[in-house]
C-alpha cells in the first residue's frame, strides 16, 4: 500500500526595514512575504477564495480568523489554528485526538517511494522530531510539517484542508518534487513548507 498512489488524501525599491513594522514576529513576516509573492493568492484547491480571505491573514491566530470571519458576508469561519511540528513533537497524547497512531511508520499514511524512499523507516512520531530525521533525509522539513498538517485537519484545527488535499500535496511533492496549487503555479519543498507553516500559530 506504502508504493501505491493514495486515495484518502513571493517587489518594489522599498527596503527590508520598510517593509515589516518593527513588531512583527518572523512568522508574521515570512507569511506576509509569502501572500506578497502571489502564491498565497493562487492556492487553488486548497484554498476557495470566494469564501477564505488571504491565508496571510486569516491563519495567524484564533483572533485573526475571528476577525476575518466577521468581515464575510457569508459562511461559517473556517478553525485555523494549527498547530506547529514542535507542539506535535512534545504532545503525543494529543495524537490520540486527532486518531493517529505516531507509532504508525510514516509510509503507512504517506507514499514513501523513489526519492522519499528514506523517510519509509521512521515513525509518524519520528517524522515531526528533526533529531530523529537525519541525513537529509527531509530537505526542507516537508515530510515534518505534512504530518503535522494532516494532525491539523484529523483533530479540527484547521478546516479549510482535507486529509485528501494534504496527502495529495505529499504524493506531489514525493513523486516530482514540486506541487502545482493551481494552473501557471510552482511550489518547491520550501514553498509547501511556507504554505504549510502559514497554517500554524
């Protein structure tokens, strides 16, 4: 099953300093850099535009999705408030909530086949620790911050992504290193883990 395709599945002039407010966390401002590229815009399937305002916006917070919510006409506010790689490293009991097994190989859930072959010996626990991932075996922590995206979604974190869309976004990523959000657009490994990490608080 582990080799088989799954089926439950960034300018102007302006300078640096001029561009952030001073206030701002790294997080805020590499979300903020991201929906500047245009590739938060173009989320395509993952995202319905007509119904969930810029990512950059809405996942920062519970505050922040309250606050978008409320300016829709229409709909129920999307839970955007997923939690980190970090948080699932050190809450395993929280695994539970969100029905899966870290125990589990990481293949059991994910195609670890071709060039992710390496991640197919290591845990779902494993996957989210980067001391237990080693070797290059995850460049740019994709396959860490995939797990913990799909915890996301299994305990109710995050709403705007199903399990379908974050193992289809991996099988992209594992089989040709790229995933295409939407038509005319590109993600690397460290452009999924932007989208991916903009989810987070």
């Amino acid at each position: 099953m582990s080799n088989q395709r799954p089926t439950d599945a960034e300018g102007g002039a302006v300078s640096a300093a001029a561009d952030q407010p001073a206030a701002m966390t790294p997080s805020g401002a590499s979300r903020r850099r991201f929906a500047k590229s245009g590739a938060g815009v173009s989320a395509g399937v993952l995202l319905t535009l007509a119904s969930q305002p810029a990512m950059a916006t809405v996942c920062t917070s519970p505050s922040g999705t309250t606050s978008a919510a409320s300016s829709r006409k229409t709909g129920t506010a999307s839970a955007c408030v997923g939690r980190s790689p970090g948080y699932w490293k050190t809450h395993h009991y929280d695994w539970r909530s969100a029905g899966t097994n870290g125990g589990a190989l990481f293949k059991s859930t994910f195609y670890c086949g071709g060039r992710c072959s390496a991640l197919a010996k290591y845990s779902c626990f494993d996957v989210v620790d980067p001391d237990k991932v080693t070797n290059g075996d995850d460049p740019d922590n994709v396959a860490m911050h995939i797990m913990a995206t799909l915890l996301n979604v299994r305990s109710g974190k995050i709403s705007f992504l199903t399990i379908n869309q974050v193992v289809a976004i991996w099988y992209a990523y594992a089989t040709t290193g790229t995933y295409k959000p939407t038509v005319g657009v590109t993600w690397d490994g460290a452009r999924i883990v932007t989208y991916l990490k903009s989810t987070m608080i």
